[in-house]
C-alpha cells in the first residue's frame, strides 16, 4: 500500500445493500479502511461484515439518512486527507486506485474531486470535443458512485446539502465547489464498473419514492442555483407528460404506472411548495 492509499478512507452508504455490497468491497485493497454507513436497523449486516472484513467498520444509523446526510456522516468519521465515496453497486477495476495515485501526482494535489472513470466510459466524455489522449481531464461535475474528495481542499460546513434525500446532491456539491473556485478532474484511466439502480434491493416502494425524489431534486437543485423561473422551466415538461401518463394508466387500469406517476407529480408539488424532502419508502 503505496502512501496515496494510506491516506484513503472508503465511505460507503449503504440501504439494505447486503446483496450487493460484498463484492464492492472486495475490490478495495484490503489495508485500506472502508466506513459502512448502514441506513437502517438491521444489525445482522455489521455483524456479517466486520467479522468478514478485518478493514471495514458498520455503523448502524438506525434511520434512513439519505445519500447525502448519510455520506456527511461518515466522512466525519474519517481521519486521512481523502474520503472516497462509493456506491455499493460500484466495484473498483484492478488499476483504479493506482492511475488515480498517478493523477494526484501528476495534479500536485490541487484538486477538490478526482473520479475515476466509468470501465466503459463516461458518456459525456467520449465527445470527439474531449481531448480524450488527455489521461486527465478537468470537468464540471462528476456522477457520486465514485469520488475522491480533498478534505484539505474543502471548507464547507457539510459537504453534502442535507436537503437534498436522494438525487442531484454530488451535482449540487460540484457546482458550489466550481463556484467556490475549486476543481473537478476525472482520470480517465481509473476505471470503476457501475451496475446503477443495483445498491438496494427492488421492491415498488423504493421505486416510487425514486420517483417522488427525482422530481423534488430536480426542482430544488434549480431553484437553489438558478432561481424560481429556470426551476419552473427545468420541470413543465415532465409535470405535464406525468398527467398525461396518469390518464393513461387510469385509462388501461395500470396501476404501477398509475402510482409511479402519482408520486412523481406528488414530489413535484411539494417542491413547488417549499416543502422538505420528507418521502421514505417506510412511508409508503
């Protein structure tokens, strides 16, 4: 374990993810600390992965924190100079945490994010645009499955905007870090494969309050950044297509549509109205 990695703690957030999350961490070096945030009671998966994983500490939240507030909380909990978030869908490729060991080097540390890329590429990076030779490049945001965060470079009170539950919340990070003048890179060599939607297990419940979420971010981020007129225009078109895919559920008696497009305008209106992100598939 060369000193970059000695300086990495893994913060993982996690919900109901035991299906998954082991083969996340096995494609993290062993030496190097995982912190699991466990966004529910269930105290058999700290128990399971602790005694299985001599490198990696459960914490049991005992409540559904969210992406972000879950990830405020454990990079509290962290002690070296980078917190690498992960999703537990993700899996680090062999030569991830080397190239990225590469790119700090190569950056002289001046930076505040630094992503691995996707194993199949980021698609907004395959542009002929993108000066792809380049083994960094210096970008406006990167997707959360997978960041390196400089805490040196860092100074918000909480990284992560804790309004936000689920959704947009590493968007929101990036830009105020972008406006703060900081910056984003991505390795192009590091590569992370990323399954998507795969970090908790299906049940309709959680499909719908991803729905309810989606549509409350969507507004919030724009609001925040860009006020009340572009959040309006960023959101019309989808409030005006769920209607319309309501009647037609109602129409065909489709009731998962019918539901998942209830909770889409639902979260929609709530944003409209200022009000928190309060949805959790407990509620549902």
């Amino acid at each position: 374990m060369n000193n970059f990695e000695k300086n990495i703690t893994f913060v993982i957030v996690s919900f109901k993810s035991s299906h998954i999350i082991e083969k996340c961490i096995q494609s993290i070096n062993s030496n190097i600390k995982i912190i699991v945030v466990e966004n529910s009671d269930d105290v058999v998966v700290k128990k399971y992965l602790e005694n299985k994983f001599s490198n990696v500490e459960v914490i049991i939240t005992k409540q559904n924190l969210g992406y972000g507030k879950g990830n405020n909380f454990g990079i509290s909990k962290v002690n070296t100079q980078y917190a690498f978030i992960l999703n537990p869908d993700a899996i680090l490729e062999k030569n991830c945490l080397s190239e990225l060991s590469k790119a700090q080097i190569n950056l002289k540390d001046d930076f505040t994010i630094l992503a691995p890329n996707l194993s199949n590429n980021y698609g907004y990076f395959s542009s002929p645009k993108n000066n792809l030779q380049n083994e960094i490049l210096e970008v406006d945001y990167v997707k959360g499955f997978a960041i390196l965060i400089n805490l040196k470079k860092i100074n918000f009170d909480k990284i992560f905007d804790e309004k936000f539950f689920l959704f947009l919340e590493e968007i929101d990070l990036c830009k105020r870090i972008k406006n703060s003048g900081g910056k984003i890179f991505v390795a192009m060599n590091s590569k992370v494969q990323h399954s998507g939607k795969q970090a908790s297990e299906y049940s309709l419940s959680i499909e719908l309050c991803r729905n309810w979420h989606w549509m409350w971010s969507l507004f919030y981020y724009n609001y925040k950044h860009f006020g009340v007129l572009v959040a309006y225009k960023a959101t019309i078109s989808k409030f005006f297509s769920s209607i319309f895919k309501l009647l037609v559920a109602l129409v065909f008696f489709n009731k998962k549509l019918f539901l998942i497009h209830y909770y889409r305008l639902n979260g929609l209106f709530n944003a409209f109205l200022k009000k928190p992100a309060w949805l959790r598939p407990d509620n549902i």
